[in-house]
C-alpha cells in the first residue's frame, strides 16, 4: 500500500513538467498509461480482500469487495481502449501481489488509497487532460473521481460497521456497478440512471448473495 501512494506522489510530482503548447496528449496518455497498471492493481487487491472477508464470514463486505473489483476493470478497460485509439501497447501486465491483512485493515488501506485518488490524483489528471484538449479524457477522469468518492464513501461505511458492531450483517449485500463508469450501487431501479455517467441502470452489472 505504501508502494502505491509513492508511486501516485511521483506522478503528481512529474505533473508539472506538461507543456501546455504540444498538440500530442502526451501527459494525458502518460497519466491514462500509469492508471491502467494501477487500476488492474486494484482490482486484483479487491478480488484478494473480498477472498479474505468471506473466509472471516463477512459475505456482505466481500459482495462490495467484488463490485469495487469490476469497478477498476471497467476502468482499466476504458483507458486501453482510448490508448489504442492513440496507437500504445496496452499490454500491462499485473506487477504486483497484494498485501492482505485482516478485513478490517483492508478496509482502512482502501479508504485512504481511494480518498487520495478522488482529492489529488484524479482531480490533477483531469486538469492536465483539459490543458491538453482531451476532453473524451477529461470527461473520463472526472467520472473515475466521482467513483474514487463513491469506493471511499462505501468503504467508509463498512468500516463503521465492523468496528462498531463487529460483523458485516448490517452491509448491504447487493450491489450494481454501472459498465460504463464503474459506480458501484446500493440498490437500483431498472427505472434510474448512474448520476455519474447517465447510462441506463437497466445495463448495469448486479453483484449479489
Ligand atoms: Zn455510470
């Protein structure tokens, strides 16, 4: 976990080396490069945790854990599509094993990993990709930090509850994640739309008991 928060703080740090006067994106390709490897990352962490929470009993969390995972692919797919667009190899492969402690401890690294992506990292890429006048990318990068958010917020909740009451029975135990942004939901009307991207939730992937 500390691995990747040094690596996002290198990044932001190499942010202002952009010039704003090139017409090739080559920061925003940069930027959407860094993000699938981590974005895979991710989702091989969730997949990992919600391992872990269901062995300590904890289904509920691990149906979330599981919904947050297909988030990450969802945009890890989007940015190897837009980078082939742009003609990069977007063959990447997964470069790290997680590290998995006890759902608890999970969940804390989760929250602090997520609220740094939305506050710093996502907010940054999206001003870059508007310096660069991607706005396909731009548009993207606002979404993933609304979603950042919305893992944050979900995190944040099944955290409380595990520590004040001690399971996960108060979790919701279904959840559906939107395939064209990867916000992840509570509960959904086939009636509603994602409020992040506007698809159509009739489209959205459902993850359940
Ligand atoms: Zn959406």
């Amino acid at each position: 976990m500390h691995f990747f928060l040094s690596h996002w703080a290198w990044l932001v740090m190499a942010l202002p080396l952009f010039c704003a006067c090139s017409s090739h994106p080559a920061k925003t390709i940069e930027n959407l490069k860094n993000m699938v490897a981590s974005e895979q990352n991710a989702a091989v962490r969730y997949r990992a945790f919600s391992i872990q929470a269901r062995e300590e009993g904890f289904h509920n969390i691990a149906n979330l854990l599981v919904a947050i995972a297909r988030s990450e692919e969802i945009h890890a797919e989007y940015q190897r599509k837009v980078l082939a667009e742009y003609g990069e190899d977007v063959s990447m492969p997964v470069d790290s094993v997680p590290e998995v402690g006890s759902t608890l401890e999970n969940l804390k690294n989760s929250l602090r990993v997520e609220e740094y992506e939305s506050q710093t990292v996502f907010p940054i890429f999206m001003q870059v990709a508007a310096n660069e006048r991607m706005s396909e990318a731009e548009q993207f990068f606002q979404w993933v930090a609304a979603v950042a958010n919305r893992h944050a917020e979900y995190c944040r909740k099944a955290l409380g509850k595990l520590e004040k009451e001690g399971d996960d029975r108060n979790v919701v135990n279904s959840w559906s994640v939107c395939p064209r942004c990867g916000c992840p939901y509570t509960t959904v009307s086939l009636d509603e739309a994602c409020d992040v991207c506007q698809m159509e939730a009739s489209a959205f992937f459902l993850f359940q008991q």
